[in-house]
C-alpha cells in the first residue's frame, strides 16, 4: 500500500501517480439495458455474508465518518463530532476492525474530525491523512484550532492534494480536490475523494460546496456517471448543483445526517435533484448505519 502524489515520493510511502479524471468503467452498477437487469437487482439484494470490501457509513447523527474495510484491516475517513468518538471506537470493534491503517479528515470542522483526539489515543501510530489547509487567525470554533495545532505536531500526519493517490487493498482512492488554497472557506478546501474497486466507483464529497462542484467540472475531473455518492455537505443547499448532479448521475447517493437538523438538512431541493436523476437515496437519520460490499454492489439487510 503506498500514497502517490504526482511522481515524486512522500517520506515513508512508496508513490506513483496514477491520475485518470472522468476514465469510464462498465460494471454491473451502471444503469441496465433489459439484458443486465438481473444485475441491477442483485444491487439491492439483502447479502446475509460480506464477499468483499465494504463501504460502511457511519450513524454519527450531525457529521460523517465512513469506514472502508477489507477483512479485518480498515480505512476511517473522518470521525464524526466528539461526543460520537466513543460509538465509532465501538463500532469499528464490533465491525473487526484490527487494523486501522489510515485515518483521512476531509476537513477540521469538528463534526468530522473532532473525534481526533480519541481516534489517536486508540490509534497512534496510524497515519494520519489531510489537506493541510492553512486556518484563518479567527477560525471558529476553537475545537477546529486545537485539532490543527495537534496535526501539526503530529509525526505520521501526511498532506494530500489533488493528483495524489492511496492504493489499498485492492482499492484506489484519488484525491480530486483540494488543488490550492485560494481562501478561508473550509469547506472549500474540503477531501474530495473517488473510490475505485474493480468497476465501482465511489464519490466522497466531504462538506465540499457548488464552488468546489464547479471549478471540478471546468477542470474535467469528475467522472461521467459514479455508483454510489456520499452526498456533500449532509445534503444542504450550498451543495449538489444540477450540473454537478446531471454530471456525476449516481445510483446510489447516501446522506449524512441526523434527524430534526437545526439547519435544515437535507435540502428539499437537492433531494428532488436526486430523485430526478434516478438515484436510490438513502439517509442514517432514517436508515441508521449504511453498508455496502462494493465488490457485489449489495446492501447490508439494515441498509436496505
């Protein structure tokens, strides 16, 4: 397993780059003509037995944390907020996660990574993979600041930019975003991540926004069509455009987000955005916990 960043080596990583924006993979995830329907409904088979990799996300309430896991070794990307630290820790023992081998924060505002702190107590030695985005001097709340200065002192923390990538396991995952700091924005400079496995494809949007969504298309760097989207921003308003959905057209889009959210999320309009473009959606305030074995496409019977 080894971190690529542009074809030059990162300290204790074996890199090469291997950056294919907008490739095109057929795969039973894709939509179906008549003769592939059988294996569009195997995508939502209820699977009593994991076959391979999963994809689980997290219910975290107001936040996000997915697992990537393979066996008993795992990928955490983000943490959720401290006060749900306790429950990811429990969750990834109940699930037999023995290994964390990197834990990747899209960004510092606490309800993804203000569960560092108790993440390295029980996982020191993990690397530790994030943008590095420079804070503002008045950046609030002060949990982002104090997670910032223990990452800056922390020995196996790792910078990712866009170009880079992580091969694990039988999966890729390519850093699309961030490119450069160009403000104070920390959605802005937010992970955006695309999973490969086989012919699935997986697209992480962490709190990215329509700024994000846009310079990403003029940049041509999202693929035509995905499988399954972690939707940006817990589904709110500032995310999701149409272009951006028209582009990406996925069958599967997840939602992060807890129940009676204060500020609204998810957006009606950005679910009727999903829902127009044919996505199955799927929600942890409604569904709880989401899994999904992306080397059959099957939902765990929870998730369904």
């Amino acid at each position: 397993m080894g971190i690529a960043r542009q074809g030059r080596r990162l300290a204790g990583c074996g890199i090469q780059c291997h950056r294919q924006p907008g490739r095109r993979h057929s795969s039973f995830f894709r939509r179906p003509k008549m003769k592939y329907l059988w294996g569009w409904l195997l995508f939502f088979m209820i699977a009593p037995v994991a076959a391979g990799p999963q994809l689980v996300v997290l219910d975290v309430g107001e936040g996000q944390s997915l697992l990537v896991q393979q066996g008993d070794r795992g990928i955490l990307i983000d943490t959720g907020h401290p006060g749900k630290a306790r429950h990811v820790l429990d969750r990834l023992s109940a699930l037999g996660v023995a290994h964390l081998d990197y834990l990747m924060l899209t960004h510092l505002h606490p309800d993804h990574a203000g569960g560092y702190f108790r993440l390295r107590e029980a996982w020191p030695e993990t690397p530790v993979l994030y943008s590095g985005q420079p804070l503002p001097a008045d950046v609030q709340p002060d949990l982002t600041r104090w997670v910032n200065d223990a990452l800056g002192q922390d020995p196996n923390r790792r910078i990712l930019t866009a170009g880079d990538t992580l091969q694990w396991q039988g999966i890729t995952l390519e850093v699309l975003w961030p490119e450069k700091f160009m403000n104070r924005n920390l959605n802005e400079h937010s992970l955006v991540l695309l999973l490969s496995h086989g012919e699935t494809r997986v697209l992480i949007m962490g709190d990215a926004n329509q700024t994000v969504e846009q310079a990403l298309l003029r940049q041509k760097r999202l693929p035509e069509s995905i499988d399954v989207l972690v939707v940006g921003h817990h589904g709110a308003a500032d995310a999701s455009s149409k272009a951006f959905i028209d582009r990406v057209h996925p069958k599967l889009a997840i939602i992060s987000v807890n129940s009676n959210n204060i500020r609204g999320y998810p957006s009606a309009e950005v679910l009727r955005r999903l829902e127009k473009a044919g996505a199955k959606l799927l929600r942890t305030d409604r569904q709880g916990e989401i899994s999904l074995d992306l080397e059959t496409g099957v939902l765990s019977p929870d998730s369904r």
